[in-house]
C-alpha cells in the first residue's frame, strides 16, 4: 500500500528538459509561420505595442537612427535653401547678397546647424537672417518634428523598463513538484517566493494541463488543455504573499492525475503550466508569473523540507537554500492504494463500532431516573 523509503535530501540537480511550450523563465516557446502578408500590416498599425515589445538592441538602433537621421533630412533642406539662395561659398555671391542662414556654407556646416537646431544648442556662429520666409517656417518644421521624437522614443524607453514582466522577474517557482501526504489527501505540492519585501496583491494561482489527446471520434488534440486548481491553506484567492507559499493540487477523482502511479509518472507525456496572477503593490501594475514542470521534475514520494525559522531577536528567516530541497516521505504508489486504505480503515471502525453495539443487554433510556424507597409497601394486605 504504502512505500517506506530512507530518508534523505534530494538536492536540486540539473534536468535535461525536452523541447516545451513554457520554459522555467515564463517564456513561450511558440513559433507562427505562413502568416499573409495583410496580417503583417497589423503589426504595423499597432506600432506602439510593437515597438515596446521588441529587443532593446532595435530600440537603442531606433534611437540612434531616429535622431541621426532626422538631423540629416533636415540638413539637405537647410542646404537646398542655401544653394538656392546663393549662400554657398562654391557659389558666386553679388555685392549687398543677403543671406537666408549665416555661415552655411555647405552640407557640412549645414548638417550642424540642423542638430543645433534640433538640439537647441546654438552655439550662436549659425543663424537665421530673417530675411528669408521658407526658414522661418522649416525652423518650426523643425523644431515640432524634434519634440515628437524625444517624447516618442523616451516614452518607449520608460514603457520598456517599467514593464510588468519585469517585476515577475522577482518571483521564482520551485524547480520541482512533489507528490505526498497533506492533511490526509495525496497532493501534488509545488513552492513559489516573492523576493521582494512588497507584496503582489490580490494574488491568485491556476494551473493548465497541456498534453495531446483523442477524442472518441479519432481526432487528435495537441496540446489540450485541462484546468488544474491550486490552493493554499488560507485558500486560493487574496494571498498573503509575504514569505514563500506552498501551493498544493489535492489528486482526487476529478484531478486530472487520477490514473497516475509512482511507476507511471515518468513514462507520461505531459507539461504542468502554473501561473500567478498579482498586483505590484509599488507601481499598480498587473503581472502574471509562469512555469512549467513535465513528469521528469515531479518527485513522487518527496516533501518540501521547512525554510521558515524565528531568529532569537523575534524575526522571521526564510533560508532559500533549501527552497527547491525536498526529502523522501512515506507515500501511497497511487491514489487507489490510497482510496482502498482508507476504505478498509473505515470499514474496520464500522464493523468494531457495531460489534460493540451488539454487546449491549439492552437500550439506554436517558429519559429513566433511579431513586430509593426507604418505606416499603406491603402489597398483602387488604
């Protein structure tokens, strides 16, 4: 029924895992192909997103480029004004030539005054005339174009560094998932930690099965998805994410690990996708962290060894070191063994109770009082 192993520490070791959906960092390991090109343009249209969501080595090229190249475009209009205007010093300028830009004298020096332009350096050695309509309108040209660039590009910068993901980046999982006794149920236990000393609100922790199945009919699912729930001992909604938290799935007959045995768990094909929703209490934003575990990482038969511990000053100590340990624990090889144990125990206590009852002469009446006749009566006499 029951297997009785040595105690002793499973340390974490490193686990070759096959190719899955979500890797341990959260990551999804998805790829799209064959997509039209109409559904490209989308990508397009929502270039806000898009541009948040890429690499930081495009951004900080974009950042480069945007800049860079905007100073340049408006180069080759300041010069085109200059050339126009005669103001070249290749060009041949008539005595009393009025000029439009002061010390533009080629693409050069016209490149620098369209960064200083932009920049609003001006150094004071190039400048407007007045006497030329065009600049004083390409100059303002100028000038909104630069604005919307640094309010662009620094909005992208701060949406990127303040990305809820990255606050995910603060709660780790446990690398395995244990299988074993608590509070008299078999459950599939996993442990996860906010590193952070503020908390996630409103925190709430699921589970999805994803595994390939067939239906009835012959049809093949890949990556069905069968909802698996989590729970702590103070319930599964609104934790109290302080310290470490042990999250435990019971296996009863609606789990989807019903059918499973210590013997059959590695040889399944399945990938266990746990999130944790939550609210940083410091930035109000909405982060989910997830993690995946496949039956090669599920130790059947282990617990969590204990990491939280009072120091003598009165404060709590949580002690990562063991956050991911777990020791082996006496375990049922599978939840029938289990079930049948517990039958056979209650029906023992049945039968006991009701032998016991059948011991007895008569039944009880609580309502009955005994008292004592010191007078007797004799019932002879007439």
């Amino acid at each position: 029924m029951f297997q009785l192993l040595p105690g002793h520490i499973q340390p974490t070791g490193h686990r070759t895992r096959k190719s899955c959906l979500v890797t341990k960092d959260g990551h999804c390991n998805i790829e799209f192909g064959n997509i039209e090109y109409s559904n490209h343009f989308a990508f397009v249209v929502d270039f806000w997103t898009t541009f948040v969501e890429i690499r930081w080595r495009f951004v900080l090229l974009l950042f480069v480029a945007a800049f860079t190249g905007s100073w340049f475009v408006f180069s080759l209009l300041w010069y085109w004004i200059a050339k126009s205007n005669g103001d070249l010093t290749v060009q041949n300028q008539t005595e009393g030539h009025v000029r439009c830009i002061d010390n533009v004298n080629g693409l050069t020096t016209a490149f620098l005054y369209s960064l200083e332009t932009q920049t609003t350096i001006g150094y004071g050695g190039r400048a407007l005339t007045g006497h030329c309509a065009g600049t004083v309108a390409l100059i303002i040209f100028q000038s909104l174009v630069g604005v919307f660039i640094n309010c662009f590009m620094c909005g992208i910068i701060l949406a990127k560094i303040s990305l809820p993901k990255k606050r995910a980046k603060t709660v780790t999982f446990s690398n395995t998932a244990v299988i074993c006794l608590k509070k008299g149920s078999l459950c599939l236990l996993i442990r996860v930690a906010n590193l952070r000393k503020t908390l996630l609100i409103g925190s709430q922790i699921y589970g999805k099965l994803l595994k390939t199945t067939t239906t009835p009919d012959g049809e093949t699912i890949i990556l069905d998805q069968v909802d698996v729930d989590f729970t702590v001992d103070a319930g599964k909604d609104n934790l109290f994410f302080v310290c470490p938290l042990t999250l435990y799935h019971v296996i009863n007959r609606s789990s989807p690990f019903y059918e499973l045995t210590a013997d059959t768990l590695p040889l399944q094909d399945f990938e266990l996708v746990v999130f944790l929703d939550g609210t940083a209490e410091s930035t109000s934003s909405s982060c989910q962290v997830r993690t995946s575990y496949i039956p090669q990482e599920i130790q059947w038969g282990y617990s969590f060894l204990p990491i939280i511990s009072r120091t003598k000053t009165g404060k709590y100590r949580v002690d990562f070191s063991n956050f991911s340990k777990s020791v082996q624990v006496t375990t049922p090889h599978c939840v029938h063994c289990f079930e049948t144990d517990v039958d056979q125990r209650n029906h023992n206590s049945y039968n006991k109770e009701n032998h016991n009852n059948h011991l007895k002469l008569g039944i009880d009446n609580l309502g009955f009082q005994v008292i004592d006749i010191h007078d007797p009566v004799d019932v002879t006499k007439m």
